[in-house]
C-alpha cells in the first residue's frame, strides 16, 4: 500500500493532473484568444477530440477566459450513462449571452442534443460542447494530440522532483496508450513510484 506521504510526493497524483489544475497547451501564442473569439462569433462551438485528447482541460481553459472576459458560465459534467441532464435548481435561469458548457456532450440522447441546442439558440444562449465525435454545430475545434505536448507537461510536473520520468519515457507510453493522456499519466505515476522506491531501498 502506498502511503499517504508517497502519495502527496507523486507529481502525477490526481490532486495535480486533473483537468481544472492544468492549464490546456497550444501550440502558439495567442491560440487561446483566437479560439474565443471564434467561439463568441460563431455563438458556440464543439471541442472533439478521442478519449484522454485534453477536452475536459481545454473547457476548463475557456471557462476561465470566458469568465475573465466578464461572461456567465454554467459548466455541467456528464458521465458514462448519462442520457440526460440532471434537475438544477438555479436562483435565476441563464441569461441571454451567457454560456453553458456540457462536457460529455455525446452521453446525451440524440433527441435531447437536438432540443438543448434548440432551447439554447431559442433563449440566445451560446452552447459549447465537448463530444467523441462531431455534431451539428456553428464551429468545430479538433483535437489531436502530441508527443511535445506531452513531455512539456512532465517535465512541468515533475519540477522540484527531479526527472525521474524521462522524455523517452513519456515518448513510449505516449505511443503505447494511443496519445490517451490521461493514461499516460496514471502511468506516469506507477512508473515514478516505482522508480523513487528502488532508489530509497538502495544502500546509502
């Protein structure tokens, strides 16, 4: 069994990696303002991407920018299994031009995906989706991972630890997993510790 204080000296601990700790990487700067503004234009849009691609992270990402730029967010998180939205009890419904996030966007029923995108453009409220797969949507950004991507983000989480997880390392999981990030990182983390045990238990 690990213990609680391996635990908290593992940088890919779930405390660190999960989606609203990291900020999602583009590839030049500027990206990040581009992206909105194409979003505000368009009146919502769909982020696609595989499984582990970053969708979660780069929501996160442009809620915080969205917010920033004085814009009401509601953000909602579907799961596996989730046909529909569940029953919110807001003080007051979304105003006109404020935004309402759906992570998870292909769990919903075809139906309800057609009727929440057209409450929204009935009530002028700007959808943005993540989905495994494109929908019917005004803007579409599509997400491919990469390997750079990925040993930038080691190497960041592993500053103040030592690079126990080399880019190689991060090049052959990377490979392995099929660009899937977020297992990466659980591998990450399984590799870090093994490694950091083998060098305590050697003889001093």
């Amino acid at each position: 069994m690990i213990q609680p204080s391996r635990l908290a000296a593992n940088p890919f601990s779930t405390c660190w990696i999960r989606p609203d700790r990291q900020a999602y990487r583009f590839t030049r700067p500027g990206q990040l303002g581009q992206l909105v503004e194409h979003l505000v234009r368009a009146g919502g849009g769909q982020v696609v991407g595989p499984h582990g691609a970053g969708k979660s992270t780069l929501l996160f990402t442009l809620q915080e920018e969205l917010v920033g730029r004085g814009y009401q967010v509601i953000r909602i998180q579907l799961h596996a299994g989730q046909r529909s939205l569940a029953t919110r009890r807001e003080s007051q419904p979304p105003a006109a031009g404020s935004w309402l996030i759906i992570d998870g966007f292909e769990q919903l029923a075809a139906w309800r995906r057609w009727k929440l995108a057209w409450q929204c453009r009935r009530s002028r409220i700007h959808l943005l989706v993540s989905s495994h797969r494109c929908h019917r949507f005004p803007f579409t950004w599509q997400m491919s991972p990469r390997p750079e991507v990925a040993c930038e983000l080691v190497d960041q989480l592993q500053q103040g630890s030592g690079t126990v997880v080399s880019s190689q390392d991060v090049k052959r999981l990377f490979r392995e997993h099929d660009g899937n990030m977020r297992e990466l990182l659980f591998a990450c983390y399984d590799l870090f510790e093994i490694r950091t045990r083998r060098q305590s238990a050697r003889p001093g």
